[in-house]
C-alpha cells in the first residue's frame, strides 16, 4: 500500500474543530474525490464512506487522519471514477453452450422436428455468455486515494486555522474586556464596604434614636461583615487565571481541553464574588463577567 505523506503545517497554530476540505486525484485511468468535513466533539471521532474496492486501505486512512488532527467529528467521503474504455471482458461458458446444442438436438429428433436452434438463440440464454468486471489493482487505488487524502487534510487544515485565529483574536479581547471589570470591581470592593457601614449606623440611629451606639460592637460587626464579604482572594485568582488563559492561548496546539479547565475555575471565583457582594455596582459587574466567560466557554467549544 502506498502512503502519500501529508506536508506538516504550523504546529503551534490555534485550530477550530469545524472545516472542510477537499482534494483530487485524476490520472489516466481513475479520477478519485476526497472530502473531509470536521465539526465539535469531545475526541477524535471518524465516519469514513467508501466504495468497497478501497475497504483494504480503511486503517491507512484512519492512521493518516490521527496523526493529523486531535479532536473533533470527521466525516470522510471519498468517491471514485473509473476512466478506463474496456472495464472487463465477455466470457463463455462452453459446457453449458455444448449442452444447450445437445438438448435442441435431441429434441428435435425425438419430435420429430426441424432443429432451427442457431448461435444467435444460444447467445439468449441465461449464464452462456457473462461479462467479468477488471478490477483495478490496489497500488494504483492507493496511490489516487491518499494523495487526493493530503490535498484535503491540508485544505481542512487550513481552513481550521484560519478559524482558529478569529477564535483566538476574539477571546483576547474577551480577556481585556475581563479585566476591565475585575479592575472596577476591585476599585468598588473597599467602597462596597465602607457604603454598606454607613447605611447600616444611619438605619441604627434611626431606630435607637437619642440611645447611644456602642461604637465598639458596632466596629467590631462591620469588621465582622468585612472579613465575610471580602472579595480579595477571589480578585486575586481571577488576576492570576485570565494572564494563564492568555499564554496557553498564545502557546496554541490542542489547547480547548485545557482552556476549558481555565474557564470553569473563572466561572467559580466569579459566583464567590456574586454570592459575597450586596452592592448593586458589583452585581452588575458580575453579571457582565460572567457572560464574559460564557462567551469564551462557548469560543472555547470550538477549539481543537
């Protein structure tokens, strides 16, 4: 079996899972069509579609497309033309002619009869004469079948690249517009806080009137309240995961799986900070993030 190797591309190029790609093989006698449309899916999964005269090249094909892509649905297509004038030859089959020719005569004679059984009515009859397909050889079909598989497999390819960099480019400036409100909610927390407080002594003396606060207990449940509701951990790993989303995104390769891990963890100091924060800014703060990040869950879908 000849295998046609399939040029390498830019590795640490960020891929999209979906494409299509096509390629074409037409030589004297045979014109073979590969095509390969990819979409999302947790890992490599190949339908392959085939005539039956190439079943023998299946794991070939198979082996090229593993070494080549990582994750994703792959449908593969290939269809086939045979251009050859004479596909195959007549044959005859003697003994049954011989024994048609005896059965005329004999019932000739034995009714009596004119024999008027002549070639053009033994040419009639069932199985005397068969036409037997030429199949072409398995070299010659998998020569045509893999180089038209590595003209489609890099036409895929480079269309899962190109994708793949409109991916990366729109979740870098997700990433900006990410740190952006975990810079303004970072700015509103102490605020937050001290905001919280003053409503909180304003409802007190309201509803003590001239009593006097006992300004130690109050300090002290206002630190109380700020040591529970402090959002500054969960500020300082979202600071840390976006600049980690960053690099592997640039590292590029098969980075979804990864990144994927990157966004849950995202999504989790998010909902801290929704669940800590009373403040109206912060909790549109939030929300904004955390569409954000299901924006780039969704982007990340996408990737290889």
């Amino acid at each position: 079996m000849i295998v046609v190797e399939i040029p390498s591309e830019v590795v640490m190029a960020v891929r999209s899972m979906t494409g299509y790609g096509k390629g074409v093989y037409e030589g004297e006698e045979i014109k073979l069509v590969a095509e390969l449309k990819s979409v999302n899916h947790r890992f490599l999964d190949l339908a392959i579609k085939m005539p039956k005269s190439l079943n023998f090249a299946e794991d070939g094909v198979r082996k090229v497309l593993k070494e080549k892509l990582t994750r994703g649905h792959v449908d593969v297509f290939v269809n086939v033309e045979d251009k050859r004038e004479i596909k195959g030859e007549l044959g005859v089959d003697r003994g049954l002619a011989e024994q048609y020719v005896a059965v005329s005569r004999e019932l000739a004679d034995e009714l009596g009869i004119e024999n008027d059984f002549g070639v053009k009515d033994l040419l009639k009859q069932n199985n005397v004469v068969c036409f037997s397909t030429s199949e072409m050889g398995e070299d010659a079909l998998s020569e045509a079948l893999f180089a038209a598989l590595s003209d489609a497999v890099a036409s895929l390819d480079a269309m899962r690249v190109k994708e793949g960099e409109n991916l990366r480019l729109d979740m870098l400036n997700k990433l900006d517009e990410m740190r952006e409100t975990v810079d303004k909610i970072a700015v509103l927390a102490p605020d937050a806080v001290k905001k919280h407080g003053e409503k909180v002594r304003e409802r007190v003396a309201e509803y003590l009137g001239s009593v006097a606060v006992d300004e130690s207990k109050f300090l002290n449940e206002m630190a109380f309240y700020a040591d529970k509701v402090a959002i500054d951990e969960e500020i300082t790993r979202l600071n840390s995961h976006i600049p980690h989303f960053r690099d592997v995104l640039q590292k590029g390769g098969a980075v979804g799986k990864q990144l994927d891990f990157i966004v849950q963890e995202m999504n989790r100091e998010s909902n801290t900070i929704g669940s800590k924060c009373c403040d109206i800014r912060i909790s549109e703060c939030v929300v904004a993030l955390k569409c954000t990040i299901e924006k780039l869950r969704e982007q990340i879908q996408n990737l290889e």
